[in-house]
C-alpha cells in the first residue's frame, strides 16, 4: 500500500467512525479534506482543491494549515455541519491518528459572536409519547446548555398547552442547535416550526442518552445528587433532556464539563410569562423583519462588555415578578443615574473587561493560550477597581452595587489573580508551543534553563568578533537556518587564511560557510536547551491553564457580577438620557397607571405624542378605537413595553407609573399568512387569540389589536364580542383591545369594568388631522377613505368611495357603472347592511320594503364609522312585474319573527346567541 491510499483510506474510516458531516484530518503542518469532503469545503469556504492519487483513483483534496483552522471550522459549524478534528501524533511505531472533538452548532467554542450559543434537548412524555408523535404529550422536558460559558438551564412544561409553551421557550433561547428526544424526532410538525422559528440545526444523538436511568447518572455525575434535589429537578422529562446534553457535550469532545458548574431550574412563578407571539409583536430583541436594529433592546442596549449585553437581553425576554428583586436593580439604576462622574468611571473600567464566562469554557477545553490567561488576571484585576469606585460615590455605596461586587469569593478571585500575575509573561506570543509565555522567577528549573540558554546564545552572538580577532579574517558573520543550522560565514576574498579546524560545508557565490566541532556542539547544547526548555514552559503552562479551568466557578461568579453591573449602567445611561422615571412596582393585580407614557422604541425617531393609560378596577378593559394610522397600535404596544421595561428593573418612559406585577403578557397584533405551513391570517389569528384565552390571567396584561377582522362581518362581530365577554367575566385580565367594530364601544355601557377610549382626529373642511391624543369616549370614524388618500390611491378611486360611503349612509341607491366603461350600462343597487347583499332598485330609484322587525336592525353592521341599520325597513329585489305575490307568505313569516321577537329577553340572551337568532330570523324572511 502506497503512503497516499494509506492516507485516504485512514481519512475515509475516521470519517465512517465520526458520524460527521465533514472531517478535518491533521496530516503532518496541514489539516487535510479529501473526497467529497473536499469539494464540499471547496464549495463553502472557497478553498483551491487539487487532485491526490490513491489506487489508481484520483481523489479531490484540500488543506489549510494546522494553525489557520480555527477561521474555517467555525465558518462549516455556523453553516450548520458537524465537523470532526482528528489530530496526529507521535509514537515510537510512528504516527496516529485520533478524532478528538466533533464541532458541531452548539459545541462550538470558536465564535466572536457576543450572543449566548445554546443547544437544546426536547423530551416529550405522557400517555401518548412513546406510541405516536403529534402533539399529545402530557409534557415536555427541556434542557439548555451553552458551551461557551458554561450555562445550564431545566425545567419541565406540562398543564394547557405545552406544546405551544415549549416552542415559546425555544423561542426565548433561541438555540443554535437541537437534540429532540425519540418521540420528538418523530414529530416532523414540531420540529419543522422550530427550525422556523429559531433556524437551529436538529442533530439526531443516540436515544439511549434520553433514558431515564442513564440521564439521571449522568446528571447526578455531573452536578452532583445533592444538587440535582436541591434544585428540584424530579421530573422525568427534564431528566432525560438534561442528563442528554450532558452525555452530547461529553462526546463531542468539547471538553468543557468542568466549567458546567451551576444547574438552575428555570420557568416558576418568579418569571413573567411572554409567549414567542408577544415577543414578536413586541420586537423585544429584534423587530418583525428579523432585525436587531430598531428592536428594544437595541435601542437601550448601552453595555460595554458582552456579557453585560448577553444579560440585559435575557432580562427583556424574561421579565421578573419578585418585587424585591425589582427594586434592588431600580435602586441601582437610580443610584447609577444620580451619580454621573461615578457611573462613567464604573463604565471605562467595566470597558476593559474581558468574558471570563467564556474563558472558563476556553480552559477547561484546553484551547486558552497565555493571551487569554492573561485577559482573565487583568479582568479579574478590575472587582477591586469597581469596589473603590463604588465607595467613592455616596449614592452608590448605598445602593445594592455594593452587594453586587462582594458576591464572588474575593480571596480565591485575589489569589488567582496573584498566581497569573507572577506567572505570566506581559507580552506573550500567540501560540503556546513558542516559549516565551511565562516570566522569570516563576519557575527554577525553567529559569537555569533560561540562564544557559541565555549565555550560549551570547556565545553564539559574540563568536564572529572572537573569531576575526583570532584569526584575522574580515567579513566574518555567525549565521542560523533550518538546513544548514549554525555555520561561520566569510567572504571569499577572505576564505584561503581560515584555521584549519574550520570545515567548509557549503561554497555561495561571494561567500564560503564553515562548522567547528565546537560550534556543532555549542549549537547541540542550544537545541537542547530549546527543546526542554519549551517542553517545560508548555508543561508549565498546561498546570497554570488547569488551575485557571479548577477556579471556572470562581471565574463566572465575577463575570456575572460584571455583566449585572454593566446593563444596570446601561440602564441608567439610557433613562438619564430620555427623561425616564422610575416606577412604583404595586402589587399583583394592583392597576396600572400610566402618565404622560412614550413608546420607547419610536420616541427615538420622531416627536412624540405621549399619552396615560388607566387600568383600574373599574378600567380593567379598554375598547380603544380611532382612525387609522392614527396611532392606536403603538399607544398599546407602548404600555405593554412600559409595563415589560417596570418588571426588568429599568425606568420607564412616562412622566409618572404606577405598575401592577403581572405574570404574563400576552398580545395579539396583526398577523402575516403562514400559507407555507398551512395557516392563513384567520387561522394565525384564531390560534394567537386561543392560546390568550387559555393562559391569562386576572393578573395579566392583554394586548389586543384587532380581532376577527379576517373573515366576514357578522362572525368577526361575534368572535370580539364573545371573546371580550370572555376575557371580562371569566378572566378579568387587564385588556386594551383595539377595534373597528364601533358596535362594541356599546359594552362600555353595559360592563362596570369596560371604558372607552379613542385616539382623536380633527377634520376641517374635508382635510383629517390625526392627533396622536388618546381620549376617554368611543369614536365614531375610521376615516379610512382618507388614510387610501394618503396612501396614494388613485384619486378617481377616492373620489368614488367617498361618493359610496355618502349614499350608504344615507340609505341611498347606488349606481353600479357597466362594463363598458362611460358609455356602459348603469344599474342602481341598494346596500343591505344586515344581509351584505346588493339589491336591484326599483324603477323609481327605490327598493320595495320588506318588513322586518327593528331588533334585528339595531344588532351590527359593517358600515364604516359604526352605522347602525335602523328605521325599521331593509330592502328586498323586486318582482320583474313589479307585483307583490310573495306577500302573504312573507307576512306570516313576519308576524311569527315578531312573536319570536316579543318573547325573547334581550338582556339574558348571550350577544352571540342573540346574533345567531337574528341571523335565523333574517334567513327565514329571505326564504318568504
């Protein structure tokens, strides 16, 4: 067998062995890529592939250096391969070839990306789980671990709806990659709108991981048993999705188990509930085109370091309901406010600051070089700096910054700190096999070998000018290179009265080059000392790196307090900037009261309009309506945000609040069609509106921004009618729900918690002026012909609709222009509100009555501004001979509707039992 099939064939069975996607073979200075892995690479990252024999096959091959990898294998993982490393090494039968890590989306350990990096793990569980998948699980058990910093989260979700619940929160997470349980990976459905919604990659691990009795070894392994009860991780499902990542991580050959310190159970009652929906229609940390920019947190996100930034986003997208809590970061926020000159110092410290979360996870991988040993003893250098800044300033020193900064152990932080310092070298090169890492005094043995080191390369840099001065020879020089190593150089007019000890070893052109038993061994001693020399830095440092990955707790403890610090600061940079204010927190089911409130996103943008809102007891419901494009969503969304931004511990954009603790909440705004997945707007919306229904609560906030506006009048009617009735007697959440259906505002007079309001418009000789002014009352248009005005409809169309919308309100007959165009055939109609039908007018322009009863025209109507049909007549065709032979039949109809009609008790009937009625009777007069 020749070396190249010996090579390729080692490739192609370290491959079938990896169950990656891609291989990274070490072959001597190169990592090498053949076959298809080669041109897939090739294709990817753009790399020169090239031709290897092997068996008489030609084999695309690629490489790039062992030291330039890095850069290619985090852009493979990020495209959503697994990629396999398998290094070489020597031994005495010569080399060997082992696969040391899989990279893979969420064991990644590479990445500039200041974002946490999660992988997942789903476990379904319950009576269907392990017969069929779609959707019948009991429960679902979730695990989260980021690799980069060494987080762990669990928890289980079971009760209404958990499988909706379970894509919110993977959602929130937003993993780079999944591990589903094996009832999961059955489920096409799930794991199809998880790749929507988070774009992760599903990676299809061995299911004996997911067993209960392996997971939970493997979990109790990991973070110990007592802390496995401690925290109150008994459940089946979170066992298995746990201890899974737990055995996922370990195989891949991450290595940074060690720096999984800490399991937390998350998802109690101390956390506010926010579905993926409202996230979404909140644009909390992206806005609804998939972008950060013009999204909440990047417009309050001022932190200076990324796990400030890292922190800050995982308060938005898991607001608090522990008031304690809540107060001791507005307390801080306000100190930092106060104190300008301190919180400017606190931020250029906080600037220099290094991600020791993710350090801890470098080390304990073994890939921390000395630059990042380093990083970790100045970044830990600064907990000191940051406590004396903090007791300088009065404000700050009696605020909770001052427990903040003492909540890592100072005396093991120090004494890490002290070992690095005395350590390491203040320039260190990049690579740890170079020498040069660590200082002098740290180490005896490695100092004497410095010391002689030293000394034979001063006899090597001092030998030219002992040799001319011996000898007499000009132009001599003292040279070093890998083929001839050390050598004596002198000019050829020179080279005939060199000693005869000198042996000539190479003839240049205007030069000879000479060794003398002393110089071969002078330069044997020096390779030596090079060699052992490197050997034992490299040791050294290897001990040095394994103390920093024992000290990893010890490492996140003051990395989390420097993240808390920072987004509090950012925080307080940003409400000093935008005149916020702090909040009263009240408690749960406390109102909510807004005065003078911004929306904190568009304040940014334009000139504000601000506006209150008063959820009261008594204004627990506010029916919203306005013209359109007057502003209706953004005041809604606006005291969502506000009441968000109370309960992460921020100001608030108001001139004064008081807020209620909420524990979810909950919004439905606008929908885009989901054709792809086989869902329309209607269906978005129905489906958004449910799952408002199941969750809130009577100490929950509400969104709603239109409902039942995607299908037809009367059953749009119906559903906000019932839905509203719904959310008032049964829930009683606090609700701000926007609407067009102007005959709901009537509930303001009939519910003792329901008030109106609206946002004003003036219209002055035809031209509308939207306001942006909310208003206690109902409105009484939508001015929806003026905002196609401004839209740019064209203005024959305009002109048109404002004719139509005239005689509709007037009860007046239409003209219907023909097809011909101008000189085509004019018909006149008649609208009939209640049926939604156009009736042909009779000769003299009006339409024969049909006598229905007053109570069925007093019900809905979708007319523009609200309009009730009323005066007691609605329109019916007429015969073509203009005779009435129907007439008998529909009084007798008639007069059984009227029966019906007096018998019926319109205040205990239901409004959609009512509407249905109405719809019966309708139907009945249609068919005399």
């Amino acid at each position: 067998m020749t070396e190249a099939e010996g090579i390729v064939g080692e490739f192609k069975s370290l491959k079938r062995s990896s169950d990656a996607d891609v291989l990274a073979m070490q072959v001597g200075d190169f990592y090498e890529f053949f076959d298809e892995d080669a041109e897939l690479v090739g294709e990817e990252l753009d790399l020169k592939t090239s031709k290897k024999s092997s068996g008489g096959t030609k084999y695309p091959m690629a490489g790039v250096p062992v030291a330039e990898l890095t850069p290619y294998l985090k852009a493979l993982v990020e495209r959503g391969y697994r990629v396999a490393v398998a290094n070489q090494r020597e031994t005495d039968s010569g080399h060997v070839r082992e696969i040391e890590r899989v990279a893979t989306p969420g064991t990644l350990l590479e990445t500039s990306d200041a974002d946490a990096r999660y992988v997942a793990a789903v476990v379904e569980s319950g009576s269907t789980a392990d017969s069929r998948s779609g959707g019948g699980a009991d429960a679902y058990g979730l695990a989260f671990a980021d690799v980069t910093t060494g987080r762990f989260y669990v928890t289980e979700i079971d009760g209404d709806d958990p499988r909706g619940k379970t894509l919110t929160e993977l959602y929130r997470f937003d993993p780079v990659e999944v591990l589903p349980g094996p009832a999961v990976r059955e489920d096409d459905d799930l794991l199809g709108t998880v790749r929507d919604r988070t774009g992760a990659t599903p990676t299809l691990f061995d299911a004996d991981a997911f067993a209960p009795g392996g997971a939970d070894r493997a979990l109790r392994e990991q973070f110990g048993a007592e802390t496995v009860d401690s925290v109150g991780i008994d459940a089946d499902a979170a066992i298995r999705a746990a201890g899974a990542i737990v055995a996922y991580v370990e195989e891949t050959g991450t290595g940074v188990l060690a720096s999984m310190t800490r399991l937390q159970r998350y998802r109690d009652a101390d956390h506010v509930e926010l579905d993926a929906t409202t996230q979404r229609n909140l644009e909390l940390t992206e806005t609804m085109q998939g972008d950060r920019s013009g999204s909440l947190y990047d417009t309050i996100d001022h932190t200076v370091t990324s796990p400030g930034g890292r922190l800050l986003k995982e308060w938005l997208q898991r607001p608090r309901r522990s008031r304690d809590v809540l107060r001791r970061r507005q307390e801080s926020v306000e100190a930092l406010a106060a104190a300008a000159l301190a919180r400017e110092e606190l931020r250029e410290t906080l600037g220099e600051a290094y991600d020791l979360e993710r350090l801890a996870s470098k080390s304990t991988h073994g890939s921390a070089d000395a630059r990042d040993l380093l990083a970790a003893r100045d970044t830990l250098g600064l907990l000191p700096e940051l406590e004396a800044a903090i007791d300088a300033a009065p404000q700050l020193a009696d605020s909770p910054l001052t427990d903040i900064v003492d909540q890592p152990d100072r005396e093991a932080a120090a004494e890490l700190r002290e070992r690095l310092d005395a350590a390491l070298a203040e320039d260190p090169p990049s690579t740890v096999r170079e020498g040069g890492m660590l200082t002098q005094g740290f180490d005896e043995e490695l100092d004497e070998i410095i010391e002689r080191h030293e000394q034979v390369e001063e006899w090597f840099d001092t030998l030219a000018e002992r040799e001319r001065e011996e000898y007499g020879l000009a132009h001599v020089s003292v040279g070093r290179n890998k083929t001839d190593g050390y050598y004596i150089q002198v000019g050829k007019s020179a080279a005939d009265g060199v000693p005869e000890h000198y042996e000539n070893v190479k003839t240049l052109k205007n030069s000879e080059r000479f060794v003398t038993d002393e110089l071969e061994e002078k330069e044997r001693e020096i390779m030596r000392l090079e060699e052992r020399r490197g050997d034992l830095e490299y040791e050294l440092f290897c001990e040095l790196r394994d103390a920093v990955a024992a000290a990893a707790e010890t490492l996140q403890d003051v990395g989390r307090a420097i993240a808390e610090i920072d987004a509090l600061a950012s925080l307080a940079v940003h409400a000093v900037g935008n005149d916020w204010t702090r909040p009263e927190l009240a408690e749960p089911g406390e109102p909510v009261e807004i005065e003078q409130g911004r929306h904190p996103v568009v304040e940014q943008t334009t000139d504000f309009v601000p506006n209150g809102a008063s959820l009261t007891d008594d204004r627990r419901f506010l029916i919203v309506t306005g013209p359109n494009m007057s502003g209706k969503s953004t005041y809604m969304r606006q005291t969502a945000l506000i009441v968000l931004l109370a309960q992460i511990g921020s100001f608030v954009p108001a001139r004064s609040a008081q807020v209620g603790v909420v524990d979810g909440i909950y919004t439905r705004v606008g929908a885009l069609d989901e054709l792809a997945q086989g869902r329309s707007t209607f269906m978005v919306e129905m489906q958004e509106l449910s799952n408002i229904l199941h969750s809130a609560t009577d100490e929950s906030l509400v969104i709603l921004d239109e409902v039942g506006r995607g299908t037809a009048t009367y059953d749009g009617i119906s559903i906000a009618w019932a839905a509203t009735e719904y959310l008032v007697n049964e829930i009683g959440a606090r609700t701000l729900f926007a609407t067009h259906y102007h005959e709901l505002t009537a509930l303001g007079d009939h519910f003792d918690t329901v008030a109106n309001v609206h946002v004003a418009a003036d219209e002055t000789d035809g031209e509308v002026t939207f306001l942006r002014t909310v208003r206690d009352g109902p409105t009484d248009r939508s001015y929806g012909i003026h905002v196609a005005d401004l839209a740019g409809v064209p203005d024959p169309v305009v002109d048109r609709s404002q004719d139509v919308l005239a005689r509709l309100r007037d009860d007046e007959a239409i003209d219907i222009r023909g097809s011909g165009g101008s000189g085509g055939e004019t018909k006149q109609v008649v609208f009939d509100v209640q049926s939604g039908q156009m009736t042909t007018a009779s000769a003299d322009g009006g339409a024969e009555s049909a006598a229905r009863g007053s109570a069925s025209n007093d019900a809905v109507s979708g007319v523009e501004g609200g309009r009730t049909a009323s005066g007691g007549e609605n329109k019916r065709t007429a015969s073509k001979d203009g005779s009435d032979d129907g007439d008998a039949e529909l009084d007798e109809s008639a007069a059984e509707v009227l029966d019906e009609l007096a018998d019926l008790s319109i205040n205990d009937t239901p409004p959609v039992e009512l509407m249905a009625k109405v719809q019966e009777w309708q139907d009945e007069l249609d068919g005399a």
